[in-house]
C-alpha cells in the first residue's frame, strides 16, 4: 500500500485517514489538496491511502470492497498512524471508501485497540453495506456525520432512524458525488473539519 503522509508538528496530536471512491477509477489524488492542507493546518496528521488496486499500491481492486481486504488496508493504515504516535483519529470515506470504512470498524470494534473516534460518509449508498450492515455500527457507539447530495439522499436519510445519538446529517442541494462534493458544493470543506474538530479536539 501506498499512501501521502502529513504528520503534524506534534506528537499525540488528531489524525485523519482519508479513502477514496472505488478503486481503480479513483486514487488518493481524488481528495483536493486544499481540503488535505486545511485538515493539516489544523495541526493534524493526515495519511492519505491509495486503496489496494488503486494508484501506486498493488493488489486487485475487488479484494479492496468484497473479502477481507478493505478491512486489512484500513487495518493497515491504522497500525501506521498507532506507530506514528498519533491522538484519536477520524476516517473519511467517499463513495465506495465507505465499504472499507465500516468494514474495518465492524470487524475490529469487538475490542479492537485500534479503533477511530469518529466517521465521515461522503455519499454513502447502498455498496457501503456491501459486506456489513450499518445497525452493527451503531452498537460500536461512534460519532458520525453524513454528508450528501439532495439527489442522494435516499441511503443517508435511512441511517437517520439508527441513529444512536452523535450521528449528524447534512444535505446540500448542489451536491455530487463523492469527492466531486468538494468542487459543486464547497461549503462541505468547512463543515467536515468542524465536525472533526469537534469529536477529534
């Protein structure tokens, strides 16, 4: 696997693990780097992930949303940022990134040591429940906010009803999909960094 890396300047401080829409479409080039440097000007770390398939890091894209995978990537990029010496650390998903994202935290949420603070869905659908169900999330009790368009709204308002508490929704009109979020609905930038801020500070 292969991955940009922007520590902070200080040890023990938030990190941000950001993965991209599916592979091999999509690397880690898709996130903007305006966004990535506002993370890191916040004094965060952010690891920056090309998906395994994807990018410069090897393996089949397939084995990045279905079979274990996702999970060992995610699993991978965790035990990075632990040996990095990072704080709490938040997961941005887009798209099909949201498939890794919840399969990580569902398999290592029995008491795994190495679990996030929080979770961003950047359009989340009905891939991201490809092999774990989003109800096994809740019971592992994390914050986390849903960002959509209005004209994919159907999936992320459904969370609405599991919501535990600590779950945030926001819609905008304009919006797109996926990281292409950040290009027809700007505002998103500003809002996924005072969520994080927020659970991560």
């Amino acid at each position: 696997l292969v991955a940009d890396w922007l520590p902070s300047a200080e040890v023990g401080r938030p990190a941000v693990l950001l993965l991209h829409m599916v592979p091999p479409s999509w690397d880690r080039g898709s996130w903007p780097a305006e966004f990535i440097a506002r993370l890191h000007d916040r004094d965060w770390s952010v690891l920056v992930l090309d998906r395994r398939g994807a990018g410069d890091s090897g393996g089949a894209a397939v084995d990045a949303y279905e079979g274990e995978g996702g999970h060992l990537d995610v699993l991978a990029a965790a035990t990075f940022l632990a040996s990095e010496g990072v704080g709490p650390f938040g997961i941005i998903g887009a798209s099909n990134g949201t498939t890794s994202m919840i399969d990580y935290v569902v398999v290592e949420g029995d008491g795994g040591p190495l679990l996030p603070t929080a979770l961003g869905f950047m359009t989340g659908g009905t891939y991201t429940e490809n092999q774990h169900r989003m109800v096994d999330v809740v019971a592992i009790g994390l914050p986390a906010v849903f960002t959509f368009s209005t004209a994919e709204r159907a999936w992320s308002v459904s969370q609405q009803e599991l919501n535990p508490g600590g779950w945030s929704f926001l819609e905008y009109a304009s919006g797109d999909h996926g990281t292409k979020m950040f290009s027809a609905a700007p505002e998103v930038s500003a809002d996924l960094e005072g969520f994080f801020a927020g659970v991560l500070e």
